[in-house]
C-alpha cells in the first residue's frame, strides 16, 4: 500500500477484520484470542481512580453506571491511561454468540471468574445528508532513523490539495458523495509497509470481555498467569489450560526524553523484560492557516516506510523479519536519538494557535503464544481433530509529549481507565476531510 494513496484510504469505510487464522494448519471449533498490554503514558499517574469518580458521575447523568465501564478493545495501538489492559475474544462454532465464564487464576485480581457477551449492533444507519467540503491542503513532511543529523535523501514531501465543493452523504455508502471532490498531490512519501490484520474486532457470533456488563478495570499488579477454565453451552469440556509467565503482563515501557524539541532529542528506556524488538514514531501537526495544515512523521526505523500501523501487535515472523532489515530496534536497545530541528515549533504549541505538541508513541513487542487441545502429533501422517485454540499476545507501550522530560516523574498508584487511541494519520485526513 503506496502511502501517495494515503488521502484515499482515509476516506475508505472501515472493513471489519476476519478472524485470525490458528498458525497450527487446522483451525479448530473453538477459539479464544487473549491480548494483554501494559501501557504508560510517561511521566503521568495511573489516574484511573480520580478519572473514574468524575467519569462515574458524569455517566450516571448521561446514561447509567454502566457507561463507565471498560469495553472491548482496551489493549489496541498506544495511547491509554497509564495501566494493564486485558482483552478477551471468543468464537464458538458449535453455538456461536453464546455468552461464555473464563474461570481465571486468584491472581488477576478480578473475581472468580470473568463473563464473555455478545455485543449488540444497533441498527444500519439510513436516510442522506448533505454538507460541503472545503478547499483544504495538507503537507507531510517524512524522516526517519535514529541520529543527532537528518540522513541524506530526507525528507519526503508530499502536499495534498483537496478542491472541495457540495456532497450528498449517503450514511449506507459514505464514500458515494466523494466522487466530485477532486485531489491533486505533488511529491511523494515512502511506500508504506504492510501490517497484516490480525484483531478480532466487535462482530456477530462472537462474546468479548470486558462489556457493558461485566467490564471492570485490571489492577496493576494483576497476573494473568496461571490455570484458566472456559466454561459455557456447547464449550467443549476439556478446555482448560494453563497461561505461563511468558503470556503475561509485560513490564512498564519507562520511555524518557531529554531535550527540546529543536535540538537532537534524546530517548532512553530501561530494557523490558520478555520483548523481542522495539519501535518508536513521532508526530507533530500544525495549522498554517485556514484549512491548512502541516504534518512532520518520524519513525526509529533505519529504512523508510515504517509507519503507525506498525504499532499493532505483530506476529513473530514479522518482528523477526523487520529486525533482519531494521525496521525495528532491537531488544538490546536502550536509546534513540531524534534528528535535530525535525519537530522544532513544538515547544510553542502553548503560546501558539494552531500547534499541537510532538507525540511519540513506542511499542515493546512480546511473545505470542498458541495452545491447541489436543496438541499436534509430531507425526504429520497421525490424524489430527483439534477440539480448541488459545491465541494469547503480550506487547507493552509508551506515550510522551515532545519537550517535556518526564524521566524523573514518578507513577502513582491508581486503576487505568479504558484506552482512549488516538488517531494515525490515515485518521486525521479523515477528520480533516470530515469523511463519512
């Protein structure tokens, strides 16, 4: 996917993901998808508990207790209050959409057991509604690669000029009104890199935890680890099994930055326990004037290409491949250097309209791990009926503000709030453009 077609792709409707396929060759009846994430938002206190107090009030104003509560997904991209998320993600074939109980290990730290529902879809959206979409031109500026210096050959440019005009939205087809609208680019970004889509997202016929129901917020010294039992009509009854240390939480990302945002930034974190590989992305956006707007990408990686998207959890042979060609930093890493002057402006986005301030966004990428019942024969000639999978996957992530150190601040004590993900740049086009 070229990113000179970056623009069109954030207009596009979101397409519901397919469910992972188990990378045991037979895809079993049964199948549950546990993601865990650590996440810190550096230099700020687990807030959960202040943030909820004011949230729970607030919600029971506008629509009941409930609405407080964490939902599925919690563990996606980065971003989220300072804490550990947990998601759960269920499909039986035997009777789909049927509420389910994970019976979970004294050290998790929620109850006895956990309950997986289906979610309800509220109705297809119908009727039209026209608006006007403005001229609108937007610059992204590419770098990329740790170092004090811009490399030679960078940046990438590319500008977008959107000759806007009058559109009729038909909420069952957004993209039906944009035909008129034309699009003109000069320059070029780098090609992007493909992440495949490996989430479960909401949809029929699967049960998720948390929910409106039964969500609760994850203690930080929760553990996963430890005996689990999936129970429920038409779950096979021999699924149980056991979640090892290497499935658990990861360790907090302590990501710190040193320097302001004109000069060479440093980056620095303590080695986590149990990743593979590291990545780091930087974006600052500006407002030029009206319906204008500027945007300065960064990533660590030593080629170009390497995007937001790379954020997601990935598979083992894709961190093993990236690392191969150093797209990702390697678990050795402790540092990372930003190229002088790339994000200068930032430090004034208080005193400035129209500035937002530098964010970076990093990722340590943990272990995934699969159980199968009955395990693969090592004969490939023996019959082989799987009964059930467990996909269980582990990343741990940091969000900071460029120009802040946060390095010597510490975290407090509190329960995280659900995720709140901010948006890549493929979501800013498209809150730019007002995008169905």
């Amino acid at each position: 996917m070229q990113r000179h077609r970056i623009l069109a792709i954030a207009l596009a409707a979101t397409l519901v993901a397919l469910p992972a396929a188990s990378q045991q060759g037979k895809v079993a009846p049964t199948n549950l998808y546990i993601d865990v994430s650590t996440q810190n938002m550096a230099g700020m206190p687990g807030m959960g508990g202040m943030l909820g107090g004011l949230g729970g009030f607030m919600a029971r104003r506008m629509g009941g207790a409930n609405a407080t509560k964490p939902t599925y997904p919690t563990t996606r991209g980065t971003g989220g209050m300072t804490g550990q998320y947990l998601d759960i993600a269920l499909h039986n074939a035997l009777k789909p959409g049927v509420e389910a109980q994970d019976q979970i290990p004294d050290g998790l730290d929620l109850g006895k057991s956990l309950t997986l529902t289906p979610v309800e879809f509220p109705p297809s959206p119908k009727g039209e509604s026209s608006g006007k979409v403005p001229d609108i031109e937007v610059k992204i500026t590419e770098y990329w690669g740790c170092g004090a210096a811009v490399r030679p050959g960078q940046p990438k440019v590319v500008t977008f000029k959107v000759k806007g005009g009058n559109r009729t939205i038909d909420s069952r087809n957004p993209m039906a009104g944009m035909q008129g609208i034309g699009v003109e680019s000069t320059g070029s970004l780098s090609k992007g890199m493909y992440v495949p889509d490996r989430d479960i997202d909401l949809q029929p016929g699967y049960v998720y935890w948390p929910n409106r129901n039964y969500g609760k917020q994850v203690p930080d010294d929760a553990r996963l680890a430890g005996q689990h039992q999936i129970t429920g009509d038409g779950i096979p009854a021999s699924m149980q099994f056991q979640v090892e240390q290497n499935a658990d939480f990861m360790p907090k990302l302590g990501l710190r930055t040193q320097g302001a945002p004109e000069d060479a930034v440093g980056l620095s974190w303590p080695s986590v326990d149990r990743a593979r590989a590291y990545f780091i992305t930087g974006m600052h956006m500006q407002m030029l004037g009206e319906n204008s707007f500027a945007m300065t990408i960064w990533s660590s990686a030593d080629v170009p290409g390497a995007g937001q998207e790379l954020h997601a959890y990935l598979s083992g042979s894709y961190v093993d491949k990236w690392l191969k060609q150093k797209v990702l930093l390697p678990a050795s890493a402790t540092s990372c250097t930003i190229p002088k002057g790339i994000f200068a402006g930032a430090s004034n986005a208080q005193g400035q309209q129209g500035v937002m301030p530098s964010m970076l966004m990093m990722t340590a990428y943990g272990p995934e791990n699969w159980i199968t019942y009955p395990p693969k024969p090592a004969n490939p000639k023996q019959a082989w009926n799987p009964e059930w999978s467990v996909r269980l996957r582990a990343k741990s992530t940091a969000t900071a503000i460029l120009g802040m150190d946060m390095g010597g601040m510490q975290q407090q004590d509190g329960q995280p709030q659900q995720q709140q993900k901010k948006p890549g740049m493929r979501g800013l086009l498209k809150g730019i453009l007002g995008g169905g």
